[in-house]
C-alpha cells in the first residue's frame, strides 16, 4: 500500500503535490492525512493511474476509488456533495466540475 497526497501537503519542509507518494512511516501523520482527505491508501496495482498535479482524474481512476476516496477528491476540488450521493454520482460531479474547469462545460 502506498499513501497518495489528494491535495499538496506541507510535510517536514517539503511540499507533496496532488498525486505525490507521501512518506508513510510517521503513524499520526497518515491517520491526520487520511481523516482529513487529504490522502488516500492506493495498492501497486493502481498507482499508474493516479493523476498528476496538472492533469485531471480519469473516469478509470475514480472507477477504482471507494466512495470515501472519491468524497475527499471533490472536497479537493471544492466541489459540494450532496447528502447521500451514490459512488456513480460522485463521479459524475467531479468529472462535470473538471469540464467546467477546462471551459468545456456549457453556460
């Protein structure tokens, strides 16, 4: 398991970019990170798939994220979550935000 920084984090005088693997072998700093969405655990099998500072998520990656993953991206990406949202709809909503984002998205 790999810890993924799903927003940039200030560690220890470095900055860890969204998608950056972060150190794990501080305990109270991974449960500080993972309660505050501000990573998530991802298995080797899935780390080629996650996303870059500059690029956005693909439909294929937020496939792959459990439902509280893909909760703390759209807290990232400021995105308001309405109560109950299915995995389908959190989806939905951060791929429509990042179409909105890129000017893609109709007005």
């Amino acid at each position: 398991m790999k810890l993924i920084a799903t927003r940039p984090v200030l560690y220890m005088g470095r900055t860890y970019h969204q998608g950056d693997v972060l150190p794990a072998y501080d305990k109270a700093m991974v449960a500080a990170w993972l309660r505050a969405g501000s990573a998530i655990e991802r298995t080797a099998s899935v780390l080629n798939e996650v996303p870059q500072s500059d690029e956005n998520y693909d439909t294929n990656y937020l496939e792959q994220c459990t439902k509280d993953e893909l909760e703390a991206i759209a807290k990232t990406l400021g995105i308001a979550v309405p109560k109950g949202a299915t995995k389908a709809q959190l989806v939905e909503l951060i791929e429509k935000n990042q179409k909105n984002t890129k000017g893609e998205g109709g007005a």
